[in-house]
C-alpha cells in the first residue's frame, strides 16, 4: 500500500515509476470509496491522477506554485497534499472544501470555484516572483473547457507579451461540465485525433531524419506547422504536446525537461474522463459530479428520484411548452444545457438552444443581440454564475433596455458546494440596476408563473431567482398564470407581527407563523414575489397598522430584499417600527447542508419565531 504513506508530496520523491503507478490504482480505488457514498465532482478527477502525481513528484511543492483551474479536476491533488484522511469529509459541513481553499492548504495556492481563473493567477504569481527576485517555478493547469472562457485568452495574450517563466498545462479531456463546445474545441480536438493528422506528423519527422542540414530548418517549419498549437505559439509560448496525460512514464521526463526551460511553455496533455471507473467511460458527462451514493458495480444511484420535480426540472418542461406557442423563445446557456434543464429544450427545439461554453459575459451580450431583434432570448445561469457578467448585464442589457430573461438556477445557498457557488448576491446586485425586473417563487406552481410572467414582459429586463433542489410538493396548475407585475400577496392575515418574505423562504415564515399563533401571536406574511418593483401599496399600509415587520430572504441583507423594504418605508416617512431583516449575514458561508446553514444564519422558522418573540416582550 502506497496511498497511506503519501502524507506530503516529499513522500512521492522515493517512489519509482512503478510504485507510482501502483499509487494511482490506488489513488482511483479510493476516490471512488468516498465518492460513492458522498457527492462530488467524479470523472474529471479520474483522468487527472497521473497528472497530479507527476507534477508533484517533479515541482518542489509547496515553494514550486501549482496553481488548479476551478476544482473538480484537483481531488488528487488534495489526496497527495496531506488531505487524504479528511477526504471523506469532503463537501460536509465542517469538512474540507470541494474546490481550492488557500485558508485549507498551502498547496492550495489560488483559491477556485469559477473556471478560466487559472492562468491569469499563474501569471501574477510569476510576475510577483520576478519582482522579488525569487526563482521557483510556476505551473497553471487548465482544462479545455476553461480554455472556453475569455478570460483564459487574455491571460494567454497577456503572459505571452510579458514573457515569465511559467507553465501551462492544457489538460485536455473533450470537456467542462458537459461536452465542451466551440469552434476552437472542435478543431482542437478533431485535428488532434484525426488517423491521418497524426500519420502526417509521424512522416514528416521520419523524413526530417533523412534530410541534410539545410533542409531539415524546411521541414521544420512544415511539421511545426501541423501541430494543434500553433495558436499558442502565436500568442507567444512554446508548445509541447499532445502527450498521454495518464503515462507517468511520458508525464514525468517531459515536466522534468520543461522545468529547465525559460519563457512561457504550454504543454497540452490529453486525460481520459472517468480513467479506471468503466460507468464514468461510458458517461463521463452523467458522471460529471455525482449526487449521492450510488452503487459501485452498476454505476446507478441507491437513492430513488424524489417523487416532487425540481425546480430545474418545473422551470424546463415549462419553458418548453410554452415555447411552443412562441417561435421567438430561445434558449441560452453557459456550459450548463444539463444543470439548468436547456438540454431537453434543446433536444425538442435543437435550432433554438444556444450554449456559449464558459463564457457568461459573451452568453449575456449574446442574449441581448438576440432581443434587439425581436426573439425572446432566456438566459439559463446559475446565479453565482452570472456575477461574472455584472457588467454585460448592466451595460449590454439594462441600459439599452433589451428584454432579455434572466432565470437563475442554484440561488440562495446551494449547500456543499460552498462560498463560490451560493448565490445568495443576485438580489442585492439586480436589483440596484434600473430596467431590471426581479422576482422569486414560494414554490415550484408559482415558478411556472414566473417563467410565463417573464415570457409576456416585453418592457425590458426581467429576472427570477430559484433553488437548488426539489419542489415544496405543491400541485402544479395545468395552466401557469401570469402575475401581475410588482404584485405580492397576502398569505395569512394577523395583527401583532408582519412577516415580509421572498422566494423559499415564504414556507419557513408560514412555519413560523403557525408557532406564533400558536403562543398568542398573530402574525401576517405577506409573500412579496417581487423585489423590485417592491408591492409598496401592499406593504407599506401593513407595516404602518402593525408596526413590528420582520423581513426574511435566502440571500445577502446588505443591499438585498430587506433593504429594499427599509428604504421603502425610510421613502414613505413612516415611523415609530420595529423592523429586523433576517439573511445571509456579510461573510462568505461555508460549504454545509443547507438546512443546518439556514438555522446557523438565522434565517429559517426559528429565527422568524424568536425575532418576534424579541419584539412582543
């Protein structure tokens, strides 16, 4: 056994070859012990353990800065830098982080949670050592999906002029959380496997072999010519590659080679996803991230579906069917057809479903394009997603008052996934933009009628916000209604206590409300639907009759939903309140389940029954 020996890379200095490649095996066997009973990112990890283990036999890690794109190709990574025995903690409250967390390791140089980060850290990180007269060495590793993002491509140009010693490594597996799309990727990878590509380049080389002096410079040229990175080349690096990303044998004299060299280098690796795991071969995208345990031998989950849809899966059939009777209805998305359910609107309108790769700010700005002619683009992001095109959204969309809808998965917290990934700022950052409509559903009936609500809103902008997971297990209408817009509704009636609530949180102040009646208090909530504009009709005559108003939301309160209610009635003059927001206090909230995260924020029942406890007595 070599796995339970490795607790820093130093230990990997005394491994031959052959031991190394054992420790792979080994390394394969239990990520997928832990990961068949917890979720977390699956096949990507698998075809980067060689990868892994090769730059930190040949890096002097931690001095040497290993700098990992996003996080799901790194659980290697984390097995080889002293995590191994908290692995089985991962993604669970109190447990280590899904993603790079510079607060968790110093092998966790940049912390990542978003995609094509990598390069441009890499390139500071390189600068930053130059200036300080320092010489270890700096490596960044992307995969091809990342390389999708624009940023990756400034970052490529930038270090290119700059000329710093540094290392990128394109791991390359056809792949960023679905298939990777592009017309860079499918030349990429169609000229890198293509029989005849290949056999010309052997050739080529074969021949250069026979050739005198003088013309061996020729035929050089005629063979650089063939490679797949030539585009890097001209961005000012040299390239090396494509070599097996999962032959130690390969990996580990070429990065012992390059790590002589001066100079931007990329060296483009090819990983095979789900490597070791036949299911994850097989359906590397199915196996992408899992979600709970599942059973080794067959692949198949041991949890049964739930039997209430999710949000994702109400918000797609949705859409779907109404667009049917609206051929201006077309689907955008980022790299996420599966996560936001656009897969199946493409599957029943292919012409009419558009995935950017991941790249939110040309989605958004393609989504407004779209609208200045006349469609009727739906953005499909998840909300943690979309703070990367802020100012797309801002200057691209609400400005020019474009009626592009927005609907974002995976808001509020999203649980193991941690600080990057909640998206609890969607409210506090739209609703400071004008021309921006922002609504969120108590439940998955009210969210088909904010999906046919967005549909027939051709004023400008609008939004509507959802979580992750299943349903409250409401039944769903037949036909989804419109709402009118900016309009909330009354939910229960009461006198001594006003809950205002918003989005998921409208069930847990019914909750509450129900405790309270039950001691002697009687309270009203009112489910707002709508952040902005905010029912002030409605709201407003409440707060000053009542005079306790409790507001409580799944997301930021500075700036967010209970913000807008206080400057609402700091507008209207009235006084003589007791008001508390309830939500997500100004800090990042770790990874955790979301339930246990809501109690430990105050923002569930409890916390609702306890505010207003506080204002009675």
């Amino acid at each position: 056994m070599f796995l339970e020996k490795i607790n820093s890379p130093a230990d990997l200095k005394k491994l031959e070859i052959s031991e190394l490649e054992a420790l792979a095996e080994e390394m394969r066997a239990y990520l997928l012990t832990v990961l068949s009973e917890h979720p977390g990112h699956f096949a990507p990890n698998f075809g980067t353990v060689e990868l892994a283990i090769a730059l930190h036999k040949v890096f002097d890690t931690p001095r040497d800065k290993v700098v990992w794109d996003i996080g799901h190709q790194a659980y290697p990574h984390k097995l080889l830098t002293g995590r191994r025995d908290a692995f089985p903690t991962l993604r669970q409250s109190g447990g280590i982080s899904g993603f790079l967390s510079r607060a968790e390791s110093e092998y966790d140089v940049f912390g990542a949670g978003h995609s094509s980060t990598s390069i441009a850290a890499a390139l500071g990180i390189a600068t930053a050592r130059d200036l300080i007269n320092e010489t270890y060495k700096v490596v960044a590793i992307i995969g091809d999906g990342g390389l999708t993002g624009g940023m990756a491509f400034e970052a490529l140009n930038t270090a290119g002029d700059f000329k710093n010693d540094m290392l990128v490594i394109l791991n390359d597996n056809n792949m960023s959380i679905s298939a990777t799309v592009g017309a860079f990727s499918k030349h990429f990878h169609k000229l890198t496997s293509s029989p005849r590509y290949n056999l010309l380049r052997s050739r080529v080389k074969e021949l250069m072999n026979l050739m005198p002096a003088d013309a061996k410079q020729i035929a050089r040229k005629i063979e650089a010519s063939l490679k797949p990175g030539t585009l890097f080349e001209e961005f000012g690096f040299r390239y090396f590659g494509p070599l097996d990303g999962n032959d130690l044998e390969a990996l580990i004299p070429v990065l012992t080679g390059i790590r002589s060299l001066s100079g931007p280098i990329l060296l483009h690796v090819v990983t095979e996803k789900g490597r070791g795991y036949a299911p994850a071969e097989e359906d590397p995208v199915g196996f992408y991230s899992v979600s709970g345990p599942f059973n080794l031998k067959t692949g198949k989950t041991i949890k049964p579906k739930p039997p209430t849809p999710s949000y994702t899966e109400v918000f797609s059939r949705t859409l779907i069917e109404l667009a049917k009777r609206d051929a201006r209805v077309v689907g955008v998305t980022a790299a996420m057809p599966g996560g936001t359910g656009l897969d199946k609107f493409a599957n029943a309108y292919p012409s009419r479903c558009f995935d950017i790769g991941l790249a939110e700010q040309c989605a958004v700005t393609f989504a407004g394009g779209l609208a200045a002619q006349g469609m009727r683009p739906v953005a499909a992001i998840y909300s943690t997603f979309l703070q990367r095109s802020y100012d797309q959204v801002l200057h691209d969309v609400c400005i020019q008052n474009l009626p592009v809808i927005f609907a974002l998965d995976r808001s509020g917290l999203v649980g193991a996934d941690g600080p990057t990934h909640h998206g609890v700022f969607d409210f506090a950052y739209l609703r400071s933009i004008p021309n921006m409509v922002v609504m969120a559903p108590k439940d998955e009936n009210e969210l088909q009628s904010m999906v046919k609500t967005a549909l027939a809103y051709e004023d400008g902008p609008i939004a509507f916000r959802y979580p992750r997971g299943t349903g409250v297990g409401v039944k769903i209408a037949a036909e989804p209604q419109a709402l009118p817009i900016g309009e909330s509704e009354i939910v229960r009636e009461g006198e001594d206590v006003l809950v205002i609530a918003i989005g998921n949180r409208v069930y847990p102040a019914l909750e509450a409300a129900q405790t309270l009646g039950d001691i002697g208090i009687s309270t009203a909530v009112v489910n707002a639907r709508f952040v902005k504009p905010l029912d002030t009709a409605t709201i407003l005559p409440l707060a000053e009759r009542i005079g306790k108003v409790i507001t409580i939301e799944d997301g930021v309160i500075m700036g967010g939903f209970g913000s807008a209610v206080l400057e609402a009635l700091a507008a209207a003059g009235i006084a003589n309140l007791q008001v508390t927001n309830l939500g997500i206090p100004d800090e990042f909230i770790e990874h955790g389940d979301v339930q246990h995260l809501h109690a430990l924020y105050q923002c569930d029942a409890d916390a609702v029954v306890r505010a207003a406890q506080k204002m009675i007595a």
